[in-house]
C-alpha cells in the first residue's frame, strides 16, 4: 500500500491530499507563479482548489504572508481558473 502525501491548505487549515491542492511558489529570483507540476524550485505553499479557499486566502492575505512576499491581484485571477 503506497502512502498519500498530506499538505496543509493555507486557507482553511485543512490536511488533503497533495494532488487536490494547488501549489503556489516564490522562486528564488523573488517572482510568484502557481506550480502546476509541484515540483518548481523555491519556497511553496498549498492551497484548496476552491473557489471558497481562494477567496478566503485573498481575505486574509494568506499567500502573501505564507511565502512572505507580497502577492500581484492577477495571482488571484489566475487562481480562479484552477476551481473546481
């Protein structure tokens, strides 16, 4: 039997499995973008892929202080793409 990987989403505090989040990273050069593939370099951070979550995340500007950087609004629209 092969292991789930669990991760924490940023907005709502919940444990899922890695595959029904969407992982936001701060590359190293600075810049944000949404890894689809989970596996870009640099400091990441999981979120639902909910439209709930994002608009909740957007509320208390979870990403912004998960990846401790300030987050452009069209991070946002992006996101809303990627609901389910």
């Amino acid at each position: 039997m092969k292991k789930i990987p669990m991760r924490r989403c940023i907005a709502t505090g919940e444990s899922l499995p890695k595959n029904e989040l969407l992982r936001i990273v701060r590359t190293p050069e600075g810049s944000v973008k949404i890894d689809v593939t989970g596996k870009a370099n640099g400091h990441g951070t999981y979120i639902k892929k909910s439209p709930e979550a994002f608009e909740l995340a957007k509320k208390k500007k979870a990403i912004d202080k998960a990846l401790e950087t300030s987050v452009p609004e069209s991070l946002y629209d992006e996101l809303a793409r990627y609901a389910k």
